[in-house]
C-alpha cells in the first residue's frame, strides 16, 4: 500500500469539499457505500484538522492511496 505525507491544511480543506459534495446527494440515494465514504472523509477531515492546527509546526497528515482516491473522487 502506498502512503504520502500531505500538508494537513489543504486535506482538510479538500475533505471539506468532498463532505459539501456528498451532501448534495438526495437521500433516497444515499446508499451503505455512501455513508461509509461520508464517514471515512469526515475522520480523515477531523485528523487533517488537528494537525493543521498543530502549534509545533508539523502540519502534515499521513495518507494511503485508498484514502487520498476517496478525496479526490468526490472533490
């Protein structure tokens, strides 16, 4: 499996996005795959948050491929 260090601030920032896109679904389609990746995307948000809000400057947050595609797939 593939991993990537990413500044925290534009992960979160990208989560951010992908969450308000996820919203736009209408409920009768929000399917068990859809509320899996809306909770996965929220976790990855909260962490990504918490390291950008790091006071030691180490804003970076640790990704697998798997979890960056999620991202960027509903970004």
């Amino acid at each position: 499996m593939s991993y990537a260090a990413l500044d925290a601030v534009r992960i979160a920032r990208a989560c951010k996005t992908a969450l308000h896109v996820l919203e736009t679904v209408e409920e009768k389609d929000r399917s068990e795959a859809h509320q899996r990746k809306t909770i996965m995307i929220q976790r990855i948000e909260a962490l990504a948050r918490a390291a950008a809000e790091s006071k030691n400057n180490d804003q970076v947050i640790t990704l697998t491929s798997e979890e960056f595609w999620v991202i960027s797939q509903n970004w």
